[in-house]
C-alpha cells in the first residue's frame, strides 16, 4: 500500500560531501552542506556573512534549521589574517564533534580566502581544546599578560616543580632587566614554555592557576605542516577536502 508519508522522508546522504561556495565582498563561504558528528549524525555546515558583532558566522544546524553551533569570526583579507571569537555549542549536543567541524570550517575559510594566519583569545578552560588543532601561544610584547600567567604557573603547587620554578626564573629576569629591546626569540622561549605547561598538565588542567585569556595562532605554514591530521578530520566528518 502506498505510504503518502514516504514522501516526508529525506534521502539518505551521499558522503563525503563536496563543498561549493558562494562569494559575497570578495569573500568566499561556504554554502549549506551535509557533515557527520562523531557519533554519525547527520548536520549541517554553513558558513554567512555576518553585519552584526562580526563581518562572519559558520553555524550547524539540523535539518530544521535549528542551530546547534556557531563561530562568529572577522576576515581580514588585507591583513591575511582571520580574527575568530566565541566559538558557542548548545549544552545537548557538546562533545559530539560540533566544535571540531566549526574548526575545521575556519580552516576552510582560511585556505579558500588566502588568509595567511588565524588569531584568537582562548579562554582557560577552552585553551586545551585549540592546542588540540595545532594553535600556539602567541603572547608577543603583552608584557603585563605575560608576567601574570607566569605569576600564575609560577603559584601551581600541583604542577611539576620544575614549571613553577620555570615561571619565578622568567619573572625575576623580567622584573630585574624588563622588556626592553627583547628579542623575538625571547617571546618564543616564553609561548613554548607556556604551551608546554598546558600540554604538562592537560590532565589536571581544570586544577591550574591560569586566570587570564591566552591569545592564540595558526600559522599557514603550520596548518601545511599538519595537513594530514586535518585532512584525516575532514574525512571524519564527512567532508570531501583537503589541505
């Protein structure tokens, strides 16, 4: 007998899912495509240019249309550079692999529109999930920043000795000799040491001291470096790209 309700039922999709793109004040975004969770859902990746708070938006939505994700972000052609911003995951559907799509859509946004560098504020509690996809501390000429997450590690009695002791050696050479005329191999001494804090104690990580947010880079030449981790998420989900 025939079933007028079949017609209700939607196709089952076809993966991976090939991108297209649509190109507003010469900026390219990606039109509405199928994705997959990490437990085989099926979503909805977009991204959108944005008038309010940013110039642009990446949601996940289901087939309704209800959001399950955004990324609000600015791209700035000019300055090869895409400023991201909150990155927001409704409480239902977290820890399904949203955000790692919502990630991975900025990197799509960062290759399609020849940005050179992504840049962002993480903060604390999210500072473990960036590192995940290969961003690194970028605390270049913030002086009082980078003297208060040292005083931080510094106070971590939970952490190996050697972090804190790190951290009271870095900020008596800072508070004796200062900032001027420092090198920028000196602020790189000091974001790889804070990124190895975090990956020390991303156990505990809950537990630190780190109050402050940690501005964060992804360089071109690093997203190149990791390409196939990246492109092993891709597949993941569901997306026919590569780096």
């Amino acid at each position: 007998m025939f079933n007028i309700f079949n017609i209700f039922k939607s196709a089952p999709h076809r993966f991976p899912s090939k991108l297209e793109f649509a190109t507003y004040d010469n900026l390219k975004f990606i039109k509405r495509v199928p994705v997959k969770t990490n437990n085989d859902k099926v979503v909805y990746l977009e991204s959108l240019p944005n008038k309010d708070f940013s110039n642009s938006q990446t949601l996940i939505t289901n087939r309704w249309f209800n959001i399950l994700g955004v990324h609000e972000y600015d791209m700035f052609q000019s300055l090869d550079s895409l400023e991201g911003y909150t990155i927001d995951v409704v409480n239902k559907k977290q820890k399904q692999g949203i955000g790692e799509i919502l990630r991975l859509a900025s990197l799509i946004e960062m290759k399609e529109n020849g940005i050179k560098e992504i840049r962002i504020k993480s903060i604390p509690k999210a500072l473990l999930f960036h590192l995940k996809y290969k961003f690194k501390p970028s605390l270049n000429n913030q002086s009082q920043l980078i003297k208060n997450v040292l005083t931080d590690i510094s106070k971590d009695n939970g952490a190996d000795k050697t972090f804190s002791e790190t951290a009271e050696k870095l900020l008596n050479d800072i508070n004796k000799n200062g900032f001027n005329n420092r090198s920028q191999g000196y602020y790189g001494m000091i974001n790889s040491f804070i990124l190895q804090y975090a990956q020390g104690n991303s156990q505990r990580w809950r537990d630190t001291l780190i109050h402050n947010q940690i501005p964060l880079i992804l360089t071109e030449s690093d997203v190149k470096k990791h390409a196939s981790f990246y492109n092993s998420l891709f597949k993941k989900h569901g997306l026919d790209y590569t780096i």
